[in-house]
C-alpha cells in the first residue's frame, strides 16, 4: 500500500502536523508516496503528455537531429535500447526518451563555456512544444522545491536548509516512452535502479508496468494514478540524511501496450555536496560534488550508447 499524502495540508497550512507525521511514516515505512492535491494545472499535465507524443511520432530522421550525444549534456533524444540503468545486467532495456534541462540563456557563461550539463535542449519543430515544457518544468521544480520544506520540517531543519543545495539544478524532465514488449524474459522497460537526485515526480499514462521495492524487500506494483504524483527518494537525499530517507529502488517491466511516462528528476545543483546534513552521519571520505556523481552515473548508464 502506497500512502497517499495531501499536499494541501501544508502547501495552505491546514494541518502540517497531519501531513509531517504521515510524511514520516511513508518515509520510514514503504518508502515513497503519492502527493494528491498537488496544485499542477491538470491542462497543463495534458499538454504535457500530448507534446510527449508529439516528439516520439516524428520520425526516425527528425528525431536523429536531436539525438542525445553520450555526455557530456544529458539532453535530447534517446533512442530505444541505449541505455542501461540497471548494475552488472545484460537485460535490454527497450525504451526512448527525450530530456529536458534548465533552459538558461545561450549568453549565459556557463552555457558559453560549455559546461558540464549546462546546454540548451535541442526542441523539436512542434508547435507550443518548448512553452509547454518548461511551463510544466517551472511548476513541477517549484513543487518539488516546496516539498523540501516539509521535508526539513520532518528532519527538524531549518525550512531553508535545502535552500542552498538546489541553486539553478540540474533538474532533468524526461519524456519517457516504453515500446510494447515482446514477452521475453531478455527484455525490460528499465532494469532495478534507484534515481540519482534528491527525488523524482513521476506521472505515467493508464499502463501499469512501474514496480517499486518497500524498505521490507517486497516488491509492489504501482499502479497508473492521474490524480497523483508518485514521489520516489533519490541517491542525494539518501546522503544529505545519512540513509533516513533511503533512495527508492525501482524498475518497468515492458508493457502490453505502449506507455508513456512523464518524470521529472529534482536534481541538486552541481556544486552540491553529497555530505550528510550535521548529525545526520558521518562526512564522506572524499566530498563529491553532485555534477561528479551525475556524470559517473549517467556514463555507466550510457555505455550501451558508446558502443
Ligand atoms: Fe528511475
């Protein structure tokens, strides 16, 4: 059972109590939640889902020229089966994505000097695709942002403590498509992982096929929700809290029917520090700032891409 938090309860300050104690409970009992209620204009959604579509029905050929390249950006077109999240696993992992970065301005200097993950994504000739998406990009990461100060408020936190870990992030909204599968067992949508960021807003179409591991070991079945979000716990927030909020396993099976999923990724900045808040643990050995972390992943992830 996923436990289903109303975010009304503190976003309008109707009973923060209420909403902390069940926040604790989802985090030290299954580990992840839906967040009802959650404010996302639901046209918005819509549209969202529609330019989702949109991208993924163009053509092979359109859809090369805005191929995703193998670092150093993380942003763009995946094509089907180059990714491989799951450690150690030979399983294909059948589906297509497009991601979308924090669109700073072409004369930013990061941007012009080409910094790691600091690049505009390469938008597709769909009418009101880019407004769309970085309209539902805006909402989400201002969401998710708020969901920090409820989560400093169950951690005894100063509201602000997350504040400065999320300055212009390396958020990522990934348009997600997963193929129908072909029944064998050499195949899934994505193999066991957990996310690298703080957390991860999930939407999904009416295909189920998204499973998750609670803190017990069993493995449950989430099933397709329109009216909520699904909020995983990523690898930072794991080590921001010294393992309290532990990251949320996960994998897809490939589905019966096409699915589409709409994730967005609440990434730290990249000069994040993976340290854990004071007294929640131990410093790590060796500080590592968030954009090492993200590019280590990603590069495993993507050597499927390299061959
Ligand atoms: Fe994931």
């Amino acid at each position: 059972m996923i436990p289903k938090l109303d975010w009304r309860r503190f976003s309008e300050a109707t009973d923060r109590e209420g909403f902390i104690s069940d926040l604790s409970a989802a985090i030290s009992g299954p580990g992840l939640f839906r967040l009802t209620h959650h404010g996302i204009d639901p046209e918005l959604i819509c549209d969202a889902f529609t330019g989702s579509t949109s991208v993924f029905d163009l053509t092979e050929a359109e859809k090369r020229t805005l191929a995703m390249q193998a670092g150093p950006h993380n942003r763009g077109w995946a094509r089907l089966g180059v990714e491989r999240l799951a450690d150690g696993s030979s399983v294909l992992e059948r589906r297509e994505a497009f991601n979308i970065g924090l669109e700073l301005p072409r004369t930013d200097p990061r941007v012009a000097t080409r910094q790691r993950f600091r690049t505009q994504t390469p938008w597709p000739a769909i009418p009101g695709f880019r407004d769309t998406m970085l309209s539902y990009y805006d909402a989400v990461l201002e969401l998710g942002l708020a969901l920090h100060r409820a989560f400093a408020a169950e951690l005894s936190l100063a509201p602000d403590c997350f504040d400065p870990l999320f300055v212009d992030p390396l958020a990522t909204l990934r348009l997600i498509t997963y193929p129908p599968g072909t029944g064998s067992d050499a195949e899934t949508g994505a193999g066991t992982h957990t996310d690298f960021g703080s957390i991860s807003l999930l939407l999904t179409d009416d295909q189920p096929g998204l499973q998750a591991k609670l803190r017990n070991g069993d493995w449950i079945d989430v099933k397709p929700d329109s009216d909520s979000f699904i909020i995983l716990l990523g690898d930072a927030l794991e080590c921001w809290t010294g393992g309290k909020y532990a990251a949320t396993p996960h994998r897809v099976q490939s589905p019966k029917h096409r699915r589409q999923a709409i994730n967005f990724y609440l990434d730290p900045a990249p000069e994040a520090s993976l340290s854990p808040f004071p007294g929640f643990g131990k410093a790590v050995q060796r500080p590592q700032k968030y954009v090492d972390y993200l590019a280590e992943g990603l590069s495993a992830a993507h050597q499927v891409m390299q061959r």
